[in-house]
C-alpha cells in the first residue's frame, strides 16, 4: 500500500514512524516533510495547505491512502477534496474541522449541547468588547475566532492586558482575520489534560492521556509555545474522570457533531481542565495535537493504518485499540529565542534511535553533504518509552544529553508535575 501523510513536522514524523510498522506498506510520502522524516518517508516539495497539489499527487502516484494531520489543510476542505477525487483518507471534512477552525462555533456547540465549558460571550466589534471588559471579572480569557497558529488566545491578568488583546486582535488584526469575532471568557483553574479519541461519528475511543507543557522555560516561565513536552499518560486523569469525561464531553461532543450534520471522523482532540467544578473543555483540535501525539502513539500496540482506514470507513467498532501499560516523555529542543525570534540552519548530530528512545525530527533540512540542519521553532522531539514515568522521563533526558546541537534548547523539568501528582 502506498500512504501519503500531510504535514511536516514532528506529529507527522511520530505518525509515519508508526504506520511503517504494518507490513503492507510498500511506500510513504510525505507532503512535505522535512530532512529529518526523509529517513522513513520519501519527502515531496507540496505544502501542506496545497489541497490542488496534494489530489494531483494522489492521483498520479496512485495513494491508496491519504492522513491529513494538520489543522489548515482540513480547515480548508482537503480530505472533502481527496475523497472527492477517490482516495481514502483520514481527517475529518471541513464541515466537521470547523470544531477547531472556529472558536465561536465550538463555544455555541456545547452551550447548546450542555457541554462543560468556561462561560463566555462573543463579540464582533471592539467597541462592544472593552465595554463589556469595563465590568468583567478578571483575569479573564481572550481568543480569536479562527485559525492563530496556536498563538489566538491571551490570558489577561488585568483589565488593561485584556483591553489590549481585544485592540490587537480586532484593531489591528494581529491575526488577519482570524481576528473578526473573539470570544471572551471565563478564567478556569485546574490541572490540565489533553485525551485524543478516535472517533468515525458512531464509535469514540479515547487514546491514553497526556499533558502538555506550554510555556518555554522551566517551572513555566516564559512565553506560550506550541508545546515544549509531554508525557503519557497524565496522572491527574483517573478512572473515575475518564469515566465522567466519556459520559458527558466525548460523547456528547460526538452526537452533537451529528445532530448538527456535522460527523467528526478522524482524531478529535479534547484540551481539558480538571476544574473544581469537573472537567471541562478549553478547546477542540480537529487533529493530533503536537507533541501529545509523539508520547500517545508509542504506546498504541494496535496497528495506526488499520485502525485509521476503520476511522474513515465508518467500522471503528470492529477493530481493536490498545496501549500498553507504561508511559512515555517526550522533551522538545528548540532553537534558542524560540517561540520570538531564532535562527535557522545550524548542524546537528543525532544519537541513533534505539528499541525505546527515538527521536522525531519536528524541524530540519538536509544539507548537499548529508549533514542535518535545524529548521524551524521546534526542532527534535527526544521520545522514550519505558515501564514508569521515573524511566521515561529519564531515558528521554540521556537521550537528549547525546544530542549535539549548539543552538538547541530544551525544558528540564518535563513530566516533574506529573511525577509529583502521582506522589
Ligand atoms: P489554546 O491555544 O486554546 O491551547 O489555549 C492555550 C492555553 O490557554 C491553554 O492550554 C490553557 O492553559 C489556557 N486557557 C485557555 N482557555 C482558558 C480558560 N478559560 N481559563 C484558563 N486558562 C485557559
Ligand atoms: N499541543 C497542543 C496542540 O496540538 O494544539
């Protein structure tokens, strides 16, 4: 079989490393990849958000199967588009991605359904905003509308902070458009919890649990980032709440998707908090989060393409999914003054992978020579697998130790929260 993945960074390297265990794959492509996934893909220059392209590609080279992993191009229409020239594909429609895509399109979802959730309000002017933040509670949270490459959302810490994000994002369209309608919500405290699930719109299974670290220094420091590290799965997600989460968010969420002729099929991604009111939802991705997906998938013992031709097909009840019993950490090195301003282009040497550290290459390029460069924000994702979290955690960390890379950067206290809460 021939698989072509969309995307190029290190969700898609963890995506592809694991579909190359099913013995029928002959071929995979990735659109476009990058130097570091080109060791287990053939990389090919068609961007991510090239719905014309990626069909063109498909049809000429015969894919048997497509998986769209980032949120643009399924925002955009592709799998409405790959499906509509033949070929299979897994991701949700674009009728369905707009759970991510829109934000006020999410919130009014599970208000209607009765699905827990910060309160909020909508706004599409600014004027109408900053009077209603004359009287707001704060903190309080801003978010864009649309799209914001992960960066739409603001936590404002005071009346003035909040007053500016609404200026920056409805005045001045920081966001472009993206930016037309915000949503201002309630602040909600609690530790947070990020559970993929497979759904095909009749069946939902979750996928172990995980926890992000957002900010880019230790003891969370610094800025907002797409993710510096994760670990799985998270210890503040019990039975008792996973329980409490299926009966009233992932289900609910599922039919509600339904009732409103809108079947998710594909990797639906619920960002939750466990507040002291009960879990709720801080967002919906309509796709693998990155980097949960580089500790989620290690430890999927069920084969990824089988179960994701289920997804698509609408049989997801026949197959079997299953994760072993253990954790995984993955540590993000970054390019130093990520998530501002960082350089591209510096050589790096890499430990080879072994049985169960390996490291997914979210950033790079190959030089003329061979020689692996940096590319990018986030560049390598140094994975471990391993009985306990104490392990993992630790080969993760030898493993980044073995990296040689003079402007990478990387957390030192990755799955240090979640190792506590066990204790
Ligand atoms: P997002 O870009 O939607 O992933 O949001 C980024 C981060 O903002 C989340 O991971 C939370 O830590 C935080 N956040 C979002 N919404 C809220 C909220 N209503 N209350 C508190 N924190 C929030
Ligand atoms: N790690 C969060 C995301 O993928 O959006």
């Amino acid at each position: 079989m021939k698989i072509m993945v969309i995307g190029g960074g290190g969700r898609e390297h963890a995506i592809i490393k694991k579909i190359k265990e099913n013995p029928n794959v002959t071929e995979i492509f990735a659109l476009p990849g990058n130097g570091g996934i080109a060791a287990d893909a053939t990389c090919v220059a068609i961007g991510a958000k090239d719905i014309a392209g990626a069909v063109a590609f498909a049809k000429e080279n015969a894919i048997d199967f497509a998986v769209v992993a980032p949120d643009d191009p399924l925002v955009l229409g592709m799998v409405d588009a790959l499906e509509e020239a033949g070929i299979p594909a897994f991701g949700p429609k674009a009728n369905a991605a707009i759970i991510e895509g829109s934000k006020v399109f999410s919130k009014n979802l599970m208000k209607k359904y009765g699905i827990p959730t910060a309160t909020y309000e909508v706004f599409e002017n600014a004027k109408d905003a900053l009077s209603y933040l004359e009287n707001a509670p704060i903190p309080t949270v801003i978010k864009a509308d649309g799209l914001a490459l992960g960066k739409g959302v603001i936590i404002a810490m005071s009346r003035e902070e909040a007053t500016d994000a609404v200026r920056s994002i409805m005045e001045d369209k920081v966001f472009g458009a993206s930016g037309n309608r915000i949503v201002v919500e309630e602040f909600l405290t609690g530790p947070e919890v990020s559970v993929l699930a497979f759904t095909d719109g009749k069946t939902l299974i979750p996928m172990v649990s995980s926890m992000d670290h957002k900010r880019a220094h230790d003891g969370d420091e610094g800025l907002n980032t797409g993710g510096m590290g994760t670990v799985a799965p998270n210890p503040y997600y019990t039975k008792a709440i996973a329980d409490e989460c299926m009966d009233k968010i992932f289900l609910p969420t599922m039919a509600a998707m339904n009732a409103e002729g809108r079947t998710f099929r594909g990797c639906l991604y619920f960002g939750l908090m466990l507040t002291p009111n009960g879990p709720k939802v801080i967002e919906y991705n309509c796709r693998f989060g990155d980097p949960e997906t580089q500790v989620v998938l290690p430890l999927l013992e069920s084969d990824l393409l089988t179960v994701m031709q289920a997804v698509a097909n609408g049989t997801l009840s026949d197959v079997d999914v299953r994760f072993r019993d253990g954790a995984a950490c993955c540590v993000i090195v970054a390019s130093k003054g990520y998530p501002v301003k960082y350089e591209s282009g510096f050589p790096m040497l890499l430990p080879p992978d072994e049985k169960e550290s390996f490291i997914y290459v979210a950033g790079a390029k190959k030089a003329d020579d061979g020689t692996l460069l940096s590319a990018g924000g986030r560049v390598l994702g140094v994975t471990a697998v391993k009985d306990n979290l104490e392990e993992a955690i630790a080969a993760a960390y030898a493993m980044t130790e073995k990296v040689k890379f003079e402007n990478g950067f990387y957390r030192h206290d990755i799955g240090a929260k979640a190792l506590a809460a066990k204790k």
